[in-house]
C-alpha cells in the first residue's frame, strides 16, 4: 500500500464496490500481508494441517487475489484441484492471472461466488478452507454451514482468524 492512500481496512474494504475503486491499494495490502512473519507463520500451519487431510479436492473461500492458492496446491495429491472463490471479480480476475504466472493453472479454478450460497454440489470437497474471511461477515455461521454442507462426511472446514487485536505494529506509518 503507497504511503500517500487514506484507504482505511475495515469490514467495508472487503466489499466489491470498494475492491474495484481501490484495486491497487488494496491488492498490495494483500500482497504485503501475505508476506509478514506472521502470516506465513499462519499459513505454513494451515497448509501443513490440509496436507494431512490427503485432499484431491480443496474449496478455498474468500481467495482474496490468490495468495494462498499455490501453497494450497501442494497440500492436494497429485491429479487434485483446488477451487477458490471470492465475492469480487476483481480479485477473482487477479487470482486467475497470479495462477497463471504461477505455473498453477492446471490445479487451480477460481471463480466468482457468494460464501453464503456456494455453487457446488454437497460433498463435492474433500476440505473447504477460509483464512481471514469469517470476520468481515455479517453471518460467519451461514458462511460455515455452507462450508460444510460442500465438504464430503469425513471431509474438513478448516476457518482460520488470526487475533488481530492482539497484533501491535510499531511503526510511525500505521498503514
């Protein structure tokens, strides 16, 4: 994020309206995001836990512009696919581009889609995974039943919120 934005990140930044006007801010918040300690912390744990999981097939909600996608990938077994989905087309078009530099293409189908009524069959994923979605929600228990309704019986809803109360950041540009 360029240090001249005033784009504030709440629950209404998430929105596609918002994501459309700001797309280059709010992509490399993402971006810059992704790549803290932190998070990668984060997303080495969730991945490694999917892993054992053995999936073919893996629903990721709230894709976000694809930043979790190729890790996401190695977690399937080989010939799987993972599906992720975002309410914005504008991240949904960023993430289909970040799999194509990627190399991720032939593992991975994004698509636009609503976490509240998911256009899949019932048990059609082996694990359905959010990371940082359930909190911009006005329902985050509809958007987990659908998760589980798509997964298979013995299949995992795996929904990741990371404490951001508890996350100081001491730094004079708070953004």
């Amino acid at each position: 994020m360029t240090t001249e934005s005033t784009v504030q990140y709440g629950t209404a930044s998430w929105q596609p309206g918002f994501i459309a006007k700001h797309q280059a801010d709010v992509s490399s918040y993402l971006e810059q995001a992704a790549k803290t300690d932190f998070l990668q912390s984060v997303a080495t744990c969730e991945v490694d836990l999917i892993t054992r999981m053995q999936a073919r097939s893996i629903l990721e909600v709230g894709c976000g512009i694809g930043v979790l996608l190729p890790r996401l990938v190695k977690a399937l077994l080989p010939g799987g696919l993972v599906v992720g989905i975002d309410h914005s087309e504008t991240f949904v078009e960023e993430a289909k581009l970040r799999m194509e530099v990627e190399g991720c293409s032939a593992s991975v189908r994004v698509q636009q889609a609503d976490a509240y009524r998911l256009p899949f069959d019932d048990a059609s994923f082996d694990v359905a995974h959010c990371e940082r979605v359930l909190m911009h929600l006005d329902d985050p228990s509809a958007a987990l039943a659908e998760m589980k309704r798509v997964v298979r019986p013995g299949g995992w809803v795996v929904a990741v919120e990371p404490d951001w109360g508890g996350t100081r950041i001491d730094h004079a540009d708070q953004a």
